[in-house]
C-alpha cells in the first residue's frame, strides 16, 4: 500500500523513489514485522491462556515434554498476522505472486486452525483426521499449482542444481510435482515443529536465502549472468519473504526455551506452504531439498521409522521418530538439540547458495 501511495509522489519529493527498490522494502518488511510480532506477542499469548488454548502432551512422548502441557499453542496466528499486514503495507499489490502467497498462507493456515481448534476442544491431542487433513491440504495446493501452471512468465522446466545444461520440461505433470512439493513442504515443517524453536529457526532461515533466490530470479542482468531461470515478478516475493523473517523471528522471542507458546498446526502448515510454494516460483525446487534439509531429514526419519517398525513387526531405527526425539531420548538437552538443528540450516543454507555459482 505504501508503495502506490508514496512512490508517486516522488516528483514532489525525491526521497521517495526509493520505495522502488526491492531491497528498500524488504529490510522494512523484516523490521515491520518484527516490531508488529514483538509487540502482540505478550497480548497474544495471554489472550491464549485465557481462553485455554493450551497444548495436550501425548502419553507416548519423551518425558521431559510432559511439562509442556498446557503451553498455550495456535501462536502461529501471530505469525501469520504480521505476516499479511506488514505484506499488505509493503509490497506492490498488483503482482500476482503475493496473492498466491497470501492464498496459501490463509489455505494451509485454516486447515492447521481446524485441527489444532479440534485438538482444544477435544481436550485430546486428536485434531482432523489424518486423511480430511491431507485431503484439504491437497485441494488447497491443487488451487497453487494450478495456479502457478497457468501464471503468464512461468514455465514448467524444472531446475537441477549444480547442472544448469539439465532443465526438463515437466508439461502437465508439473502440477502433480507441484502438489508434492506443496504438501510435501507443510507436512514437513509440521513433523519438525516438536521442540522449542526447532521449527522456526530453520523456516526463517530457508525464508531468508529465498530472500535472495526470489531477489535474483526477478532481476533478468542478474539472472542471465547467474545463468537461472528469470522469472518476471518474482522478485517482488523478497518482500513477502522479509515480512516472514522478521515475523519468524519475532515469534522466536516466545517460543525460545522454555517455550510461552507454540505455533500449532496454523503456524507450521501455513510456513511449509509457504516454503513449498515459494521453491516453486523462484524455479528452485529442488534446492528447497537442501535449503530445508532438516525438514527433509525430519520427514525421512519418520517414513524409515514407520516402515521399519511395520517391516520388523516393532523393531526401530531410531529411538523414537522425528529424529529430534532421537536426540533428546539419547541424553542431549533440548536446547542443543534446537542450536545444532539451526547450525546445520544455516550451513545447508550458505551451500545452497554455493550452488547457483556452481553450475
Ligand atoms: C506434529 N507435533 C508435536 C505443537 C506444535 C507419524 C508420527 C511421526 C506423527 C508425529 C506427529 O504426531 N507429529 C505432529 C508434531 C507437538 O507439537 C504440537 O504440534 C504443533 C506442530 N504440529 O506447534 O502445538 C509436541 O511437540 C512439542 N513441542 C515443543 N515445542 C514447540 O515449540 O516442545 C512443539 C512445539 C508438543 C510439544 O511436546 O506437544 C509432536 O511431537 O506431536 N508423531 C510424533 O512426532 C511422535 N512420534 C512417534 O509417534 N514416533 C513413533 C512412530 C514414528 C512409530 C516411533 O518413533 O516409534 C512424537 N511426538 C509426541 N509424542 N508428541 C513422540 C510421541
């Protein structure tokens, strides 16, 4: 909004052309957001303690967790508040690709509403069923990736990191990639979202190099001398990207350990389809394996542990899946597990970023 309202009036006053810059903007959208997140997170957790919103511990869960019951959870509204105000003040709001984010956000982030609401109500951690879970989440990609398929100045290549002469044309079968990555991403950041900040740290930092990704795919000098794909408009998405870093790490003022309050299913969903979404319009989806490469691990412990468990009729891999759990079970405090989980993003991320010299 402050863009059409004030780039305009730069031939009456010059200082305001730099709300042209990309850059400009998104360093104020990570400021904006931090300051809207920091100042309603106190209200927002107390609003959430009397109105008993508080987490149920499941009895089969690591034993330190059991003092977490009653943590108020559904922070994930916060989140997702700073996000679209501070985006809605930023960004331009002609560019297709914020409504989509904002579509996304506000799609995951009902149906992980639905089911944290079913969990309070309950007074059970049971929330949607698994499969009416997965089925509105699908439907809600499904919408994406449909959209994304017919969005005028995307194509349907698929970039391969590290072999820029490889760029297959996926045709229609891009929209079925897209769904899994989509829900794939969600689910992904949800599964990890089982330690104080283990989620939000790492989601803000992939957040934060695809800061850079949308910022270069959107700029045609530097996406030719870069050799990635352009895509036009996209650079618009760094904003959108710095309103969530900054509501990330607003939210990580709360939910550092000891946790005040947890993002729920609201939180973690609507990220991961942000995440998901966003590897797709920057044409970097297969980077968002390595950029996310917790959640990624995070996702395949569990699919080992399950299959094994099932394979062996009861024998593990681990000591218990998400392989968070894993660590704590075998003596590691729960904030070293969250510190090295960030220091291993961090790393993932700089690699990341190593690749589009590499190619
Ligand atoms: C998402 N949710 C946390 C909180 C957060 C198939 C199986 C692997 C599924 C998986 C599962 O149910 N995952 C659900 C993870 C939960 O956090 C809530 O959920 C929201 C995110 N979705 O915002 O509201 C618990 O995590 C802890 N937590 C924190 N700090 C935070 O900032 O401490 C969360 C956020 C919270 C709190 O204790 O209650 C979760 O873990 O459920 N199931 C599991 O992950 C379970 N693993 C399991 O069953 N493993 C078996 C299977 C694979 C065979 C095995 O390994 O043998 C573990 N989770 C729990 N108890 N809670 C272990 C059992």
């Amino acid at each position: 909004m402050l863009y059409h309202l004030l780039y305009p009036l730069k031939t009456v006053f010059g200082g305001f052309n730099v709300f042209r810059y990309i850059t400009f903007r998104t360093i104020f959208a990570i400021l904006t957001a931090l300051v809207i997140s920091l100042a309603i997170g106190s209200w927002c957790i107390r609003k959430l303690r009397e109105l008993q919103i508080g987490q149920y511990i499941r009895e089969d869960g690591p034993q330190s967790h059991h003092s977490k019951a009653g943590t108020p959870t559904m922070g994930g509204l916060m989140i997702v508040f700073a996000l679209i105000v501070t985006t809605l003040l930023w960004v331009d709001l002609a560019n297709p690709y914020i409504w989509l984010l904002v579509f996304v956000t506000l799609g995951f982030g009902l149906v992980g509403f639905l089911d944290d609401y079913l969990k309070v109500i309950r007074k059970q951690n049971r929330g949607l069923s698994g499969r009416a879970k997965l089925a509105i989440q699908t439907v809600v990609a499904l919408v994406v990736a449909l959209w994304l398929y017919y969005l005028p100045g995307l194509d349907t290549t698929l970039t391969i990191p590290f072999f820029k002469q490889l760029q297959p044309d996926l045709g229609w079968a891009f929209i079925p990639f897209a769904l899994l990555v989509i829900v794939g991403s969600a689910n992904a950041v949800n599964l990890t979202d089982g330690l104080d900040g283990l989620a939000i740290g790492p989601v803000t930092i992939a957040a934060a190099f695809y800061v850079i990704f949308s910022y270069l795919a959107g700029n045609a000098r530097i996406a030719a001398y870069l050799q990635i794909p352009y895509v036009r408009g996209v650079g618009e998405i760094s904003i959108f990207l710095g309103a969530l870093v900054g509501a990330g790490i607003g939210f990580l003022w709360f939910n550092a350990y000891p946790a005040q309050v947890f993002m729920g299913d609201v939180g973690a969903l609507a990220l991961g389809g942000i995440l998901g979404t966003v590897a797709l319009a920057t044409k970097q989806e297969i980077l968002l394996v390595l950029v996310g490469g917790v959640f990624v691990v995070e996702a395949v412990s569990v699919i080992l542990q399950v299959g094994f468990f099932k394979l062996t009729n009861g024998k593990r891999i681990f000591r218990m899946a998400p392989i968070h759990h894993h660590f704590e079970l075998k003596g590691w405090p729960e904030p070293k597990v969250i510190v090295r989980f960030w220091i291993i993003s961090i790393v993932l991320g700089l690699l990341s970023l190593s690749a589009l010299k590499l190619r």
